[in-house]
C-alpha cells in the first residue's frame, strides 16, 4: 500500500523534474492534484498530512511563477 512519505517524495520528484524541463503546465497539473490531496487530508482531519501538501503545492505554484518570469525576461 502506498504511504504517504512515498506519496510526498513521489511529488517531490515530480515538482523537481517538471521545474528542470520547464514544463509550467505540469507544475499546475502537480499543484491541483496536491490540492485535492490536501483537502482530502483536512476532511480526514490529519492537519499534519494536510499541511506537507499545502507546502508542496505552494512550492509548485512559486516554480510555476518563476518559469513565468523567467519566460517573460526573455521576451
């Protein structure tokens, strides 16, 4: 059965390779996954679970952000 830390670092991995190839569509595909992971930890109520998820998401929208940024910088 799958556990939550190989879940987490599963998505790590994912945020990690989707940020090095610049692929800003999966990074958003990853946070709304991780989204929907969070809330479904929240409605079990494991604040802590819910919070490793928000935190992954977070990082995923920010690298989102940044491939933004930097594409825009190129012009």
């Amino acid at each position: 059965m799958l556990t939550i830390d190989q879940l987490v670092g599963y998505c790590e991995r994912t945020i990690a390779e989707r940020h090095l190839a610049g692929d800003r569509e999966g990074l958003r595909r990853v946070q709304l996954a991780l989204v929907v992971l969070m809330e479904a930890a929240q409605h079990a109520g494991d604040k802590e679970t819910a919070r490793r998820f928000q935190l992954l998401a977070s990082r995923s929208a920010n690298l989102q952000e940044q491939l933004e940024g930097a594409n825009d910088a190129d012009g």
